[in-house]
C-alpha cells in the first residue's frame, strides 16, 4: 500500500517483453521468509533479505523471484525449476526458523511433491517424496518448517518429516475424526 492509502499494481513477468509469470497461467504464490535461513542465531546473516516469491504454474515449473527495489519490478531469479511432468498446484516456502537453507515444497497434477533447498547460492537441490496415488493438490509447512502436510486427490491429508539421513518419512495420515501414525 502506498503512502496516500491506495494500492499500487505491479506484474510479475520474465520481461517487459514477456507479459505472463508462466505461459498458460500460475497456479500458486508464496512469499520467502522475512528472516534470513540462519539469521535468528548467526548476527552475519541478520540482514533483511530482499522481497522473495516463488510461484509455480501451468507451465510445470517452479519460478522464484526477488524484487528490485531502484527498477520498482518483480525479476526472474535464476533459471525455472524443473522437476514435475504436468502443472504445478501448489508451492510453500518454508519458514526459515532453525533451518540453515531457503526450502520450498511444491507439489502437482503428476502425483509428486518436491523438497527444493537453496544454500548460499542460487542453485536449488530437489528431493522427491514417494509417488502419490493421485494428483496432490496443496503442501502447507509447520510454523517452524519441520513438517510437511500434504493433500492430495485421493481423500489423504500426510505429515512428512525428513529424517537425520536426509531423506523424508510419513509420520502421520489426517483422517476424518483423528490423526494417526503412518503405516510404514
């Protein structure tokens, strides 16, 4: 909101040239934390990090983006990650209490959901979860980052922990009336 109380309209697009965030639309916005991955306890990361979003589409990518303050635009940050095979519904940046790395989930119409971590650079690695059985609709990080639900096309609500050797377990199936442990 402007100082005058009205709201001012800015496009996020690759270009001037290029009029859309993703070709046949996006499907998911989500901002990046107002904290710095490791600036809550290490002062030398402190600092305010730029405006971040991450969007995902139609187009099966994932886009983050970082606001230029002096050209007052939304720019493309790095190249689009590429992991899923049909449009991408969902994105959540996680926040970044405790965590030493940016993190996203995203999650799409081809049944997977992806883990992308960033640190200290702009590459980003990814780690799949195990297929789903049907397309997965939303993920939604805990408030501190830990736990990942998911929801998916087949009537299921998961909890996804990752694990000290990195790799990411089912700890929990949402049902109707309860919560119960996955069966693994």
């Amino acid at each position: 909101m402007l100082s005058d109380g009205h709201w001012q309209e800015t496009r996020v697009c690759e270009s001037p040239e290029v009029s859309q965030a993703h070709e046949l639309g996006a499907n998911s916005v989500t901002w990046a934390p107002a904290v710095a991955p490791g600036g809550l306890w290490l002062p030398e990361k402190g600092d305010i990090p730029s405006k971040r979003i991450a969007t995902g589409g139609c187009d099966k990518l994932v886009k983050i983006w970082r606001f230029d303050e002096k050209q007052s635009t939304w720019m493309l940050e790095g190249p689009p990650l590429k992991r899923h095979t049909d449009w991408v519904r969902c994105v959540a940046w996680a926040p970044s209490v405790g965590l030493s790395a940016d993190t996203i989930a995203s999650c799409s119409q081809d049944k997977s959901v992806v883990i992308w971590a960033q640190e200290d650079s702009l590459s980003w690695s990814s780690k799949e979860l195990p297929l789903f059985e049907a397309p997965v609709w939303s993920v939604s990080w805990s408030l501190t980052g830990n736990l990942l639900g998911v929801a998916s096309g087949e009537d299921k609500i998961t909890l996804w922990k990752e694990q000290m050797d990195g790799t990411w377990a089912n700890i929990s199936e949402v049902l109707e009336d309860k919560a119960v442990p996955a069966m693994n």
